[in-house]
C-alpha cells in the first residue's frame, strides 16, 4: 500500500475499537503518527496500539473523556508533549473526529442527563476540539467528522443522536467556509449500517439483518475498513478539492 500519508500526524478521537479502530490502523499504514483517543476501554486502546506497532506503524494512546469539554485543552497539552518528543514540533495535520457513545433512549425514555451525555459526546466535543486544534493545525490540513447516515434519515429509536449527527454535518459546512482560506478541507463521513459494537444486539436478530441487507444494493453490512477507506482518501492530498462535503457511506442503503 502506498504510504500517502507519510510524515504526517493524525489524531482519531474514540479510536479503541470499531470505525475509530479501524481509521487508526488505515492512517498508520498510511504513514502517519497517529495519535488515538479513548475513554473507558483503556484496554482497546493498547490493543490498537499495539496492533498498529506490530504492522510497523507509529501510535500512542491518550485517555480523554471527551463529555467534559473542559478535559479538552488538557489532552491537547498531552498530545503537544507526545508529538513534540517524538517528531520535534506539536504540528497537527489530520484530526478525525470520530468518538460516541452509546445512547438509544427514544423520545418516552429519554432522560435530560441522557440527553446532555449524547449531545456532549456526539456535537459539542468535536467543536471544541477543533477550537483547540487551530493553533496546531497545519496550513493544507485535514478535519473529518464521523456523522451517520441517520443525520437525513433520522429513526424514532433514536432521535437524540439523530439530531447530533445532524448538528454535525452543520457544523461541517459552517468550519469548511471559514478554514477554507487556510487550505484546510473540513468533511463529514456518514456510515450506514455498519458491523460495530454499537449494533451488535440489532444483528443478533436474523430478521433484521435480512431486512437491512435486502434495503442495501451491495447486500450486506459495511465493514469498518469500508468507512476507514473513505476517510483515508479524505486526508490524503487526493481528496484537497474536496470541502464542506457529508459523504454517504452506506453501501447504498436505501437508494
């Protein structure tokens, strides 16, 4: 694989497992130092990095809780100190905000705590990580927003984190104007259904899952590695005249 990132560093928020996971190991073969966020599974996380270690991949692990936005400042700190011993300078090029939660309260059971743990994660932390990035962020640099395809086509189950990954394709469009003159290309990756943890209970259910493949024209679940490609092609240079964009992931789910 041609390493289109080498030299450069990336940042993966909740990237312990799943989609975030599967990014980390994509920019590491890519090239990149990659610097990955986690917050409960401290154990994933050593088990990415040591994955990427294994592969010949550069990666190290920062733990943040990502529902407290005044956590942020400090993990850019942390990264800053890590970039610095390790490459000279605390120059960020790539930042992936990809960290959730789980929350699939409907509008009966919903609570206000739930409701502000989802936003927080899901909208409110990836605004304030890239507040606290644009002082590092390289000129010509990438901002990748994870959305879902359930942002325009939003579920009853569902509707908090449905409106989040709505706020975050707004934001998208808002942040690629105003870092456009930058160089700075500001994208959203919406997956659709997708074989994560987050949907394991939905795939134990064989009905389910036939009915989501037949509603999909390549027949089947994506896979993490499906989404991280189209991430991967976001960071590179090949994707620089691209901006402002909520690109579908879905396999063509629901065409």
């Amino acid at each position: 694989m041609a390493q289109t990132l080498n030299g450069k560093t990336a940042l993966v928020t909740g990237a312990s497992r799943g989609i975030g996971q599967a990014i980390a190991k994509r920019f590491a073969a890519d090239g990149a130092t990659v610097a990955i966020t986690y917050n409960a599974s401290s154990a994933g996380a050593e088990e990415t990095v040591a994955a990427i270690k294994k592969a010949g991949g550069i990666a190290f692990a920062l733990h943040a809780d990502l529902a407290d936005a005044g956590s942020i400042p400090e993990l850019f700190d942390k990264l800053d100190h890590e970039l610095t011993e390790r490459k000279g300078n605390k120059t960020l090029d790539i930042l992936v905000n990809n960290a959730g939660n789980l929350g699939w309260g409907g509008l009966t059971d919903a609570t206000p705590d739930a409701w502000d743990t989802m936003v927080a994660v899901h909208a409110r932390a990836p605004f304030f990580m890239v507040q606290s990035a644009l002082t590092r962020l390289s000129d010509g640099g990438r901002i990748i927003n994870i959305s879902s395809g359930l942002s325009t086509r939003p579920q009853p189950m569902v509707p908090i984190y449905s409106m989040a990954k709505a706020a975050i394709n707004n934001l998208t469009h808002a942040l690629a104007m105003e870092l456009g003159p930058r160089g700075i290309t500001v994208n959203a990756v919406a997956p659709g259904w997708t074989r994560t943890e987050m949907n394991a209970a939905v795939r134990e259910d064989a009905s389910i899952v036939k009915a989501i493949e037949a509603d999909t024209a390549f027949g089947r679940f994506g896979e993490t590695t499906d989404i991280a490609a189209v991430v991967a092609f976001l960071a590179s240079d090949e994707g620089r005249w691209v901006t402002g964009q909520v690109i579908e992931a879905s396999g063509g789910y629901r065409l």
